[in-house]
C-alpha cells in the first residue's frame, strides 16, 4: 500500500473582486486545461483542492510518495504549457508579502494536530 502525504500552500489573489471572479471562473469544473491537470497528477499529486477567503488562498494536495516539490518545479519550468498557465495566472495572483522573490504559493507549517 503506498503511503500518501499532505502539502499546505497559501497564496493571494489581487484584491479586486473583478479579477476574483474572473479567477474562480478559471478554476470552476471543466475549465482548467487538460494539459494542466495532466502536469498535476503526472507529478504525483493525487488530489488538489485551493480553497479562498476574501483575496487569500489554500491549496491543500494530497501526494503519493513519488511527489517532490523541487522535481515539479523543474518539470513546471520545462512544460511551455504550464509556463503559459502560470503567466495568465500571475495576472490574478500576488505573492504574500513575506515571500522571496518569484516565489507565489508559500507552504504552510502546521502548528496543531488533534491528538
């Protein structure tokens, strides 16, 4: 049985409720490109879900043992479709403002756990 392992990201969208919309439109059932949910789950990750409140968002994914972030991110880099995805949503997302530079989905650390 494959062990699976949870990943926590917060990223902010521009705060114009125009562009909110515009985003989420992006995002609803059947819209995001098959190329980019292919990019996804040939990475690993078994399940996304970004949740929002207000401008901020949450991505939790779900990943199988496979899954290494820095080896999704040089396969991101090296995919002309993902890097056109990731150009049209830099047009909705802004970094946290503790961010570094060129970073946008920051991982969350986890500070509680129900016993």
């Amino acid at each position: 049985m494959s062990q699976t392992k949870r990943y926590c990201y917060s990223c902010d969208l521009k705060d114009d409720a125009q562009l909110i919309e515009e985003y989420k439109e992006y995002h609803a059932p059947g819209s995001v490109p098959k190329e980019i949910i292919k990019s996804i789950k040939d990475a690993g990750i078994l399940d996304m879900q970004i949740y929002l409140t207000g401008n901020r968002m949450f991505m939790i994914m779900e990943v199988d043992e496979s899954f290494d972030p820095a080896k999704k991110t040089k396969m991101d880099a090296e995919n002309p479709e993902v890097q056109k995805w990731e150009k049209l949503m830099w047009k909705f997302q802004q970094a946290l403002p503790w961010a570094k530079e060129g970073e946008k989905w920051i991982p969350l650390d986890q500070i509680f756990q129900l016993p």
